[in-house]
C-alpha cells in the first residue's frame, strides 16, 4: 500500500511509544525510518522487528556506565540490545566525541537485534553533521557490512543492498570519519524517492496496531465534553 | 500617486517572547498582512493566477462533481469536489462525523477521469479514504443551516439575500477540517515545499479553501436557478465578496503547535519584526497616515459587525470598540503624537497602557497596513526547511544555563499545586479526535500526549541538577532517556525564541482557545466565534477578490471587511 513518509516517520514514533520507549528515542526513530524510506533502500519491516523485539522482551536497554566508555551492552544480558533504545545515545557518543576532540576506539555495541536500524539512526543524524560515520557489522554467511553515512547520503562500502534485509542480530562497530567518503561503492543520496513509498499492508497493519495502543476508549463524557464543541450535532 | 518612501531610523528592539507568547495575548491575535491568506491572494493576483470550473455535474438538488483547475505561472492544480446529501443526524463539525454536505481534494495537476472516479471512492470516506502523493490536500465542508438555505431561496424568488444575514453569519459553508503533509498517504510536504507558490506554511491548504468558498458560491447559485429558472437570479457581486468560508476548529491545533517550536518561532519572530520595523519609522508620512487613518475607521465598523454568542467574547468586542475610539482620538490628523519622531512607536507605547490586550493586538494588525514594502517580504520566509540538529556535546552545566534563562516561565510553574496538573490531553479511539481530559476522574492518563512542556522542563532541570556540570548530554542523556525529547527542546528553544508557548497546557487556568487563536491569525482568519474554551468557529477570505476579481485592481484591499449596502437584481 502507498504510505507517505509523514505517516511513517509519525505512526514508528507512535509506535515506539506504545511499547514503552521514550518520547524522544520514538522521535528518532521515527527519523531514521523516513530517512531510509527516502533514499529508497532498506526495509521498513526492519523497524517493525525491532518494536516486535522490544514488545516480545528479547531486546533490552543497555547498561550506562559502560556505554559512556562507549561499549554498549544489552542490560541484563543475555537478551539483545535494543537498536531503537541504543542508537541514538550511540549516534550521540559518536557525535559528542567529534565536537569535544576526546579520543575514542571505535564505539562498539554488542548483540544488537536490529543491525540496520542503527544504520538509519546514524543516517538521520549525521544530516547536519560536518562529519560521518562508519559502521560495520557481520551477519551469519553474508559476511561483513561496512558503510558510511555522509550527510543524509550512504556509501555502501562492503556488502550490498540485500544485507539490510537480514533480520539476524550482531556486533555492532562505529567510528567517526572526517572525509568525505570516496565515491567508490554504492552511493545512495537523498531525497533520490520522494513520490510513492510502497509498504506491504501486513507489515503496516503490524506497525499500526503498536500506534493505535495510545488511543484512549471514548467515554459518553470525553465524546460530549472532551472536545468542547458542544452537542455533537449542528443544527446552525 | 506613488508613496513616500518610509524613513526608519530608530531601531526598536522585538517584544520579548515572555510577552508575545503568553496564552492570553496569543488569544487576542488578529490577522496581519503577513497571515497565510493574504500572502496567498497577492501571489494570485501578481502572478495572474487562473481558476477555471471545467466540470460542474450537479443534479438539481445540488448533488455530484465539480471541478475547478487553477492555472498558475509554473503549475496546475485542482479542487476535486463532491457534493452530497446529508442526514441531519450526521451533520456535526466534529472530527468524529462520519458524512458531509461536500467533500474535497486538492489534486496535484489535472485529474484523469480514472482519478476523478478513484477520488470519487476515496474522498467521500474522508479519513477512512486512502490517497496517493497526487492528492496534496483533502477537505470537507458543511452547509451553514443559519444561511444556506436561505440564500438559496432568496436567490430562487429573484431577490438578493439580506445582507445583514450574510453579515451574521459570513459564510455559506464551514469547513470542519482540511489535512495535508502527508495525510493518508497524500502528497509530503516535501514533494511541493520547492514550489515558490507553495513553500511557505499552509499554502496548499489555503488554496483549497479558497477555491472551496468559490464552490460554495456557484453552488447556491446553481441551487436558485434549477429551483426556479426564470426567477432566479445571481448573487450580487458584493455580496458574494462578503461571503468567506467558514470554519470550525478544534483542540487538533494546539498540540500541533507545541510539537512544532521552530516554525511556530519563525511565524511569531515575522510578525515581532514586522512590528519593529514599523514601530522605528522615524516620520509618518502624511499618505501612510491617511491609509491608516481609513482603514481604522473601517476597522471601526469591521468591529461593531463582529457578533457572537461567545458572553467572553462578546464583552471583548465591547472593550475593543473603546479601544479604536481612543486609537482613533489620539491619531487623527494634525494629532500631536505625528509631529514627534517615531510616532508609530508613540501611538503603539500609548497603546500599551491604555487599550486591552486585544486592543494591542489590533493596533499591530493596522500598524501593518500602510507599508506593504516592508512588511509583505516578512511572510515569504515563514517554513522550516531544515531539521534542528541535537548538540550532544553541550554539557550539563550549559544545559542548566539555557534553561534558567529561557525556561523561567517553565520553571515559575507549581507543579505541587493539582490544578497545575488538572488536565491531561490524549486521541480518543473516535476518529482520532484530539480531547483533553480531567487527570483525575477520567481513563486513559497513561496514554497522554507528551505536550506539557512546563511539566517536562520542570523534571529536566531536577534531574540536571543532580548531574556534574561538565557532563555531556551524551552521557547524561543515556541514564534519562525518558528526557530526551526534552533536551532536544531545550536546545531549539536557546535558537529560537518565540518557539515556546509560554504557558502551561495541562493546568486549570489554560484556554486551548487561546493557542487555537494564535494559529488562526497567523492563517488570516477573522470573526473568531468560540463555542467554548476548547473550539471555534472563524470565518476565511470574508472581503477576499472573488476568482475572476483576481487580476483586477487592488487584490489586498480586504482586511477587515464591512457589510455592503445592496439591493440589486440580476437575471442568471
């Protein structure tokens, strides 16, 4: 079915709220979906899984004190770790490290559920950013996975398009890049899809029944009251 | 006669943010050359926009398709309408309706007649219906009982409708909602922002609604002429003129408003510097006072034929009339405050002191008026067209920072008290319908909408103070997740200062009107009409060049419209 990016980007937000995340992390990822939905690359089911992981109780925060010496671990362990609650305090790390000139390893987080929702997390925050980041990881038989987002735009370094679909957690690698990247990969810019976005009805269906988890019952007196406009029919 | 160029010599500085976003004084705004509205007429009218209605299929009750395609220097567009019947059980302005008089879609171009009849199936079903990127707008609109059908009856027995009615009332039909940015699965706003006639906010929508008051009026015309053929006659021209569209809006806006602080700054930082600008003209030349001069005493009258039933309202109105007398007093001509320097400054400060809020909020309207040149530029610059990058090397220390300096009418709240708290706002299961619920007595707290910025500021700024100073918002905000869209707030609200309503949604004392008001203005309506502190109804484009009036004369000479005085007959 066509969905518009407005509505992805608001019903993952919606969505991440319902099952329990923060306001502010549901923003980014929300973020991230629409920014990977607009360079056409990817798969919004991806985003789905991960609010599944969370809801399921497979994936878990992290543990702060070790993730500020930028090592994120899921928190208890032996669960997974979260991309949506862990990207964006990642992307922060990451971030933070190039504006105060501390020098860090490559940040690291281990046993992620999700891989390429982190990617897209980083691929939103790296929009205003006078630098990029590289991230890599390997799953199962594919091998590795390197890119870097650049400004809102990815170089698929190695690996290929097709790797972003595979649902198997894994180690999580992330450090700063100060050029611009060669134009050498796969390059994906933005804004290349801004007409139709196509998403399958089921994968959709599943979002959206997280989102609608924050409606509220309506009530005889939310119904005459709540909205303040009086009787509910006009006759002027 | 060319004007005399404007001399500004002093500068005056903005009104602070902890005056102009107040809840009160945003609840007393008017509409402003820079308002959506009037932008959008002016571009119309420069560019020689053309609005033709290529298919009017309606049946003698009124019933089925019309088209109008509007031809603009780059692009087309057009408005899709249905007209249907409607049940009077069904008729309601809430969200929660489920029929209307007339349904709408603003299409990208001009449709097919696969896509009209796809539209056809769609449209109707409002936000049941399923639209494509072509579709940018989607509206509806419902027959005003008070007026239509006696316009149309007036028009059938060969008489014009009694313009003191249409005065009361000012539209034929009200709009109860009109969606956009992606809606189900319309157009992003993305798609179009790069347009020059459609980047700045709200464009599109404005478009539509005004091309739906031109529906309105051919369709009671229409309605006249099947009724009685021979009879009928058409609407007077200064009649119809006076004809807006109506509207009926509810809490859906202020929400809206909150979760969008860099725009809502970019609209209220215009029309400060609007008002400094004028406000620092050293001499007020003799024309510029002339044209102010008119249009106060119009306004005067704009006043006396604004009514409503609203008791808050109406002794608002009484109030505002003493205002303009006095305004208009102390700026007659020959008045002692035009031979100081700065008299705008003078007229505004005297203002200040002696005139209600809404009296103020007036006088910036008119202040507006005679300097097109230096205030029309303002309203081109109103989008955002960039996302607000988080900082997350700022540390805890600079954090508190920004937050005792910006935050202060946050942090001033009480939050021990209950009724600071007494209010929680949600979507109810019905449609989505924005309400806002009593926190204590009501379900469904835990699924409150996250828009009590006071609140939210309140708990940042505990748990700040239980941080190292030199910690970075990275670290700090991996151990409080949970404020993270806070500190994110925070960051805009040092950028930008006009992004913050500076009150406190969720306390007793909060009129939502008040939010809904300050967002109407800025859209360019008038007539404000509440039907309670939670909903109200306007009226858009009253006094606006009708569709073929667009290339003629003066296109932006409506503000403040009065009632005309008619009574001619024409055969249709």
């Amino acid at each position: 079915m066509h969905v518009s990016l407005s509505e992805i980007q608001t019903t993952v937000c919606k969505a991440a709220l319902a099952v329990g995340v923060p306001l502010g992390l549901g923003e980014d990822a929300g973020w991230a979906a629409r920014h990977m939905m607009l360079i056409g690359f990817g798969s919004f089911a991806v985003f789905v899984d991960a609010l599944d992981a969370i809801e399921g109780g497979r994936s878990t925060g992290f543990d702060a004190d070790r993730a500020i010496d930028g090592k994120f671990g899921p928190e208890p362990t032996g669960l997974l770790l979260s991309a949506i609650r862990a990207g964006p305090s990642a992307c922060d790390l990451v971030t933070s490290t190039a504006a105060t000139d501390i020098k860090f390893s490559p940040i690291t987080l281990t046993a992620v559920d999700v891989p390429s929702v982190i990617l897209f997390e980083i691929l939103a925050a790296t929009v205003g950013m006078d630098q990029g980041q590289c991230v890599t990881w390997t799953t199962g038989d594919r091998g590795r996975f390197e890119a870097i987002c650049w400004r809102g735009s990815l170089v698929l370094i190695k690996g290929t398009p097709e790797d972003l679909l595979v649902p198997d957690p894994a180690d999580i690698t992330m450090h700063l890049v100060a050029r611009k990247p060669p134009e050498r990969g796969m390059t994906v810019n933005q804004c290349i899809q801004r007409e139709a976005v196509e998403i399958d009805a089921a994968t959709w269906h599943r979002v959206t029944t997280y989102a609608d988890r924050l409606l509220v019952v309506a009530t005889e007196t939310s119904r005459l009251i709540g909205a303040g406009a009086g009787g509910v029919i006009d006759v002027d | 006669m060319t004007a005399q160029a404007a001399v500004v010599a002093t500068e005056v500085q903005l009104r602070p943010p902890a005056e102009v976003m107040r809840l009160d004084r945003m609840g007393a705004s008017f509409q402003t050359r820079i308002s959506f509205t009037r932008r959008l007429i002016r571009r119309m009218h420069r560019e020689r926009w053309r609005i033709e209605r290529t298919r009017f299929d309606l049946d003698d009750k009124g019933y089925g398709t019309a088209l109008y395609v509007v031809t603009t220097p780059e692009c087309c567009y057009s408005l899709v309408c249905f007209s249907h019947y409607l049940e009077p059980e069904q008729r309601t302005d809430r969200v929660i309706a489920e029929a209307w008089d007339a349904t709408f879609s603003l299409f990208d171009g001009v449709p097919t007649v696969a896509d009209i009849e796809r539209l056809a199936e769609q449209t109707p079903k409002q936000e049941a219906g399923r639209f494509q990127a072509s579709e940018l707008v989607l509206g509806r609109a419902n027959k005003s009982l008070r007026l239509f059908g006696r316009v149309v009856d007036s028009l059938a027995q060969g008489n014009q409708p009694d313009a003191n009615a249409i005065n009361a009332v000012g539209y034929l039909m009200r709009s109860t909602a009109v969606y956009a940015n992606g809606k189900f699965g319309m157009a992003d706003r993305t798609r179009y922002a790069d347009r020059p006639e459609l980047a700045p906010p709200y464009q599109a929508e404005m478009l539509t609604v005004y091309l739906i008051r031109g529906f309105t009026l051919d369709l009671v015309e229409h309605l006249a002429s099947c009724r009685d053929p021979d009879r009928a006659v058409a609407l007077d021209r200064r009649l119809k003129r006076h004809l807006g569209i109506g509207n009926a809006t509810g809490l859906g806006m202020a929400p809206f408003l909150v979760s969008h602080p860099v725009l809502i700054h970019n609209w209220f930082q215009a029309r400060e510097t609007a008002l400094a600008k004028i406000r620092s003209i050293e001499v007020a030349t003799s024309d510029r006072q002339a044209r102010f001069r008119v249009l106060l005493a119009q306004t005067e009258r704009h006043v006396a034929e604004w009514s409503t039933g609203d008791e808050r309202q109406t002794a608002r109105i009484a109030a505002l009339r003493e205002d303009l007398r006095l305004v208009t007093k102390w700026a007659a001509e020959g008045s002692e405050i035009f031979h100081r320097p700065a008299p705008w400054d003078a007229l505004y400060r005297r203002a200040q002191g002696a005139v209600s809020i809404e009296g103020q909020e007036l006088l910036v309207s008119l202040l507006f008026e005679p300097y097109p040149e230096l205030i029309d530029e303002l309203g081109e610059a109103l989008q955002v067209d960039h996302e607000e990058i988080f900082d997350p090397s700022m540390t805890v220390a600079e954090m508190c920072a920004i937050v005792e300096s910006h935050y202060s009418w946050a942090l001033a709240v009480d939050f021990a008290d209950p009724q600071e708290s007494q209010y929680f706002w949600y979507y109810s299961e019905e449609k989505i319908e924005p309400r806002r619920g009593t926190r204590r007595g009501e379900p469904g707290v835990e699924k409150e909408m996250k828009i009590a910025v006071a609140r939210d500021v309140h708990a940042f700024r505990v748990a700040l103070g239980e941080a190292h100073g030199d910690e970075t918002m990275a670290a700090f905000l991996m151990r409080h997740a949970e404020l993270r869209h806070v500190a994110r707030r925070v960051q805009i609200g040092a950028h930008y200062a006009y992004a913050e309503i500076q009150g406190n949604v969720i306390s007793e004392s909060c009129s939502p009107i008040d939010i809904l008001r300050g967002k109407l203005a800025f859209f360019g309506a008038s007539k404000f009409d509440p039907k309670s502190d939670l909903w109200t109804r306007i009226t858009m484009y009253q006094g606006a060049p009708l569709d073929d009036e667009l290339d003629a004369g003066d296109a932006d000479d409506w503000c403040f419209p009065v009632k005309p005085v008619i009574v001619t007959c024409t055969s249709l």
